[in-house]
C-alpha cells in the first residue's frame, strides 16, 4: 500500500492566536491523540485504516480524534478516492513549539 505524501500549505509567519492555542491544548490533551500525533510525526504520512490498526480503538474513535487534531491544525489530511491521508502541518507545530519556548523563557524570567 502506497502512502500519498502531502505537503502542507505554506503559511504565513505569524503569532498564534489565543482560540488556535486553546484548540492545540485542547487537542492534545488526550493521551490517544498524543500518541496520533508522535505516529504521524515518526512515518510523515499516513492512511487513516493504517491508524486503525495500531491503535486498540474502532475506526470511529480514531477518525473523532483525527477530526479534533485537524480543526485545532495540527494534522491537515486529504481524500484520495476511499482513503484519506492524514499528516502533521509542521508549520503549526513549529509555531506551537515556539510559543511554548517563549512561555517558558517568561516564566524563567518572572518566576
């Protein structure tokens, strides 16, 4: 089985909004969804089934988790005839990563 590998849209530098950060805690404040997002990181792609069959959940709980991490944009996907393919934006991940190295120099600096 081919996995199809999606680039996600460039984005714009920008700080992240504070409903966008509420959405990535949100999202990631499930332990499954952690584990979603450390699987797709490590392979760069991935068929939705494939994420089935890894984790111990049906395929409707795996696809309400999927929905949850692309609406907070951590993950984009992209239907490919029945499949959908699903990867981490590294753009949002990236600017996730740099508002909590700078929450965390503020806090080391006011703490």
């Amino acid at each position: 089985m081919k996995a199809a590998v999606i680039q996600p849209k460039p984005t714009v530098k920008r700080k992240m909004n504070t409903e966008q950060l509420a959405k990535i805690f949100k999202a990631l404040g499930h332990p499954t969804r952690i584990k979603i997002v450390e699987h797709l990181i490590d392979i760069n792609t991935c068929v939705c089934g494939e994420i089935v069959d890894i984790f111990p959940y049906s395929q409707s709980t795996i696809s309400q988790h999927l929905k949850l991490l692309k609406e907070s944009g951590i993950v984009c996907g992209e239907v490919e005839g029945p499949k959908t393919y699903f990867c981490v934006d590294k753009t949002v991940l990236n600017e996730f990563k740099q508002y909590i190295q700078n929450f965390y120099k503020d806090e080391k600096t006011n703490g």
